[in-house]
C-alpha cells in the first residue's frame, strides 16, 4: 500500500505524541528527532510490505495459466505467497 509522505508525517506525529503523552516514557531526544525516527521506521516498514507484495505478485504472475486478479484462487495464492515472504524475512 502506497502513503503518501504526509500522511506518513502525520502517523509519525500522532505516534509521538501519544508517546509524549505517556507517564512511563521519557524522552531522551527531542520530540523532532522521536517523530523522525518513527517517520523513519514507518517507511522501512511500508518499503518491506512493498516488496512483499511484489514478490506475490510475482510468483502468480509466472504461473503457467493466468489467474485473474480478484478470482478466489488468485486471493488464495496471495496470502499463500505473501505469507511465504514474511516468514522469509522472519517479521
């Protein structure tokens, strides 16, 4: 799924804030250098998923048949491949 940068900015300012709010968490950075470190983590993690689902996309893709995208047995070999990837990458 594709997020744009600001609403990734705003995921990571609602992020620190909540944590800023928090009575167990303190900051031993600025508030700027949390929220760009969340916007940080939060993109590793969009880019992850990214490549993730290109590579199930893939793997049906190079079926010898053609499997329509949004048939039931497309679905399935999705999560199937996708789920092979996370395992890969041990997320």
């Amino acid at each position: 799924m594709r997020i744009s940068r600001d609403k990734v900015n705003k995921v990571a300012h609602v992020v620190t804030d909540a944590l800023a709010g928090m009575d167990e968490v303190d900051f031993i950075e600025d508030r700027n250098t949390i929220r760009l470190e969340v916007r940080k983590i939060l993109e590793d993690l969009l880019n992850q998923e990214a490549k993730i689902d290109q590579s199930a996309r893939q793997k049906i893709e190079s079926q010898k048949r053609t499997i329509l995208e949004g048939s039931q047995e497309w679905d399935i070999l999705y999560r199937k491949y996708y789920n092979e990837e996370v395992k890969k990458l041990g997320l």
